[in-house]
C-alpha cells in the first residue's frame, strides 16, 4: 500500500466512514469558480459507478469558498417509493485541504508515517470525500 493509500485508509479509521479521494486537478476543474454549486455532466472518477445505479439522476458538487464545507451529491429516482420521497440525494463531504485540517494529525499517526514535504505534496493534490447525511442539501 502506497502512503496516500495508508493515508484514505486512515481517514476511513478517523471518520468511521468510507473514504474516496478525487484528484485536486479533477475536482477544481469540474466545479465553477468559486466553489459554486455545480451540476455535473459526469461524477468524479471514484464515483461512476453511480451511473449504473437504477434511476440515477444526476450529481451536483460544491466546495470552498462558496461552501463551508465542500460536497458530492448524487441523486438518484426510486420510482417505488412515495412521492414525497421519490428522489434520493446521497452526499459525501469533502475535505479540501486534509493537510490543514484538525484532524491531519490522528491520520498521520494511524498510518503510522511522518509528514514530509513529499507527502504532504502527494496529499493536497486530492481532495478527500467521506459518506455522511446532510441537512443542508
């Protein structure tokens, strides 16, 4: 396992949650300047599986500055369901800088690797996504 891989697996450990990570060059150029909400012709890489998904929808993505905190949004039609609950919206958020974050330090010491200027080069030219409900979207 590579040091960005031991780098996602310890984040998984830290979040408790599934983490994917999107390169930086990707996600800034897929998103609107500024961070704005932006629909998606395609999800990011880690995420075409979602195409295959019955009644996917679409995928919208925000980030910084324009939201406090980034995220991914797929939508997906469950023409089964009610309704009032007829389009589901699964959202991952995104962590855009893991090397200024609170919680860098914990995922260094699980991955049991020490920064350099190397990884922490490697490390910022992705941005980090992990499963969680928002209200917010």
């Amino acid at each position: 396992m590579n040091d960005l891989e031991q780098v996602r697996a310890a984040l998984e450990r830290v979040m408790g949650a599934r983490v994917k990570m999107v390169t930086r060059e990707e996600w800034e150029r897929k998103l609107k300047r500024g961070g704005e909400r932006t629909l998606l012709g395609e999800p990011f890489e880690p995420y075409r599986g979602a195409l295959d998904a019955p009644g996917f929808v679409s995928v919208v993505a925000s980030g910084q500055p324009w939201a406090d905190e980034g995220g991914i949004h797929n939508v997906r039609r469950d023409d089964a369901a009610p309704p009032s609950r007829r389009f589901k919206t699964y959202s991952d958020a995104v962590i855009e800088d893991l090397i200024a974050d609170a919680r860098w330090p914990d995922v260094l010491r699980i991955a049991g690797l020490t920064s350099s200027p190397t990884l922490e080069a490697s490390v910022r030219a992705h941005v980090f996504a992990y499963s969680r409900r928002r209200g917010d979207h």
